[in-house]
C-alpha cells in the first residue's frame, strides 16, 4: 500500500496487515508484524526525505514472511545501540529482536527498503477461510480479514488471497 508516513496512517497500515495475516491463518505473527511494520513506518515519519510517500509489501513465500518499507530517502538508517531506557533511537533494535532477520538495501536512486521476515508456521489443513462482507470498510471491521484489504486497495480479486499482498491506500 503507497502512503504518507503520518501517525494516523500507522494504525490504519497495523489493522491492514493484522487482517491479512488472519486471512493467511497466520495469527501468531500478527502482534511481532505489527511492531515491526509500525517502527519502520515511524522512521519514514521521523528521518524520511523530501517526503513521508512511502510503500509497505508483506509477501509470504513458502514458511516465511516478508515485510517491506519502500521510501524515497536514500539515507541508509544507523542502527543505534539503545538502552531499555532510551525514548528513541530504538525502532530498528527493536526490529531486530522482533525478527527472524532484517535490512536496508538501496533502492536504485529512488530511495531505499527497509526490511524484516518472520518465520511463519504451517497453516492448519483444517483451517477454513474467513468470511467477511466483501465490501466492509477496514476501520468498521478491523478484525475481519482479505476483503477489508482487498477493498481498500480497490481491487476485488474474487476473494482469492494472492502470494503477495501491495495495497494502494
């Protein structure tokens, strides 16, 4: 999904990748997804330049899933050694904690990406597929799932969850 890094966008970007990864049956990864996606948004917040117009991707291929931040800085971040008492400074730290593995890679001269994967679980054979209204908005209905993100990218893809998931917000 292409955004401006603002703090009230952050918690929309939170509940849509929440919803996702309830639609994958990937649950136990929401609450480290959630951390992560939203220290790397507030990055973009604070440090990104000219602008906040960022790209947030989660891909899932095979047992791992990947969650990226596209921005147009091209200023690789420093990660900084943190106290557990510091106020800032800690966002990638605490990436890292979070994660299976992370980093930052250059995005030609349009910026750069800030990554992290987890390592996702099996799904259930049993699990079946949550069923939402397929037009309901993510804010009314946070804990539903794909067709929230599927309708907020605006493209309704007959309720099949792609390998990949880029929303246009």
């Amino acid at each position: 999904m292409e955004l401006d890094a603002l703090p009230s966008r952050i918690g929309q970007v939170r509940r849509i990748v929440s919803a996702q990864l309830r639609y994958w049956h990937l649950d136990p990864l929401i609450d480290r997804a959630a951390l992560g996606v939203t220290e790397l948004l507030t990055n973009v917040h604070l440090h990104a330049r000219p602008d906040k117009l960022c790209t947030v991707e989660i891909e899932l291929l095979l047992d791992q899933l990947t969650v990226s931040v596209h921005d147009r800085d091209p200023r690789l971040p420093e990660v900084r050694d943190a106290t557990s008492s510091a106020t800032c400074g800690r966002g990638l730290s605490m990436v890292a904690a979070v994660s299976e593995s992370w980093g930052v890679r250059p995005n030609g001269e349009s910026g750069k990406v800030v990554w992290f994967t987890l390592a996702a679980p099996s799904p259930s054979p049993t699990a079946a597929p949550l069923t939402c209204p397929p037009y309901a908005a993510v804010a009314d209905a946070p804990a539903c799932g794909f067709a929230e993100v599927e309708h907020a990218a605006g493209v309704l893809q007959g309720g099949h969850a792609p390998a990949r998931s880029a929303v246009a917000g």
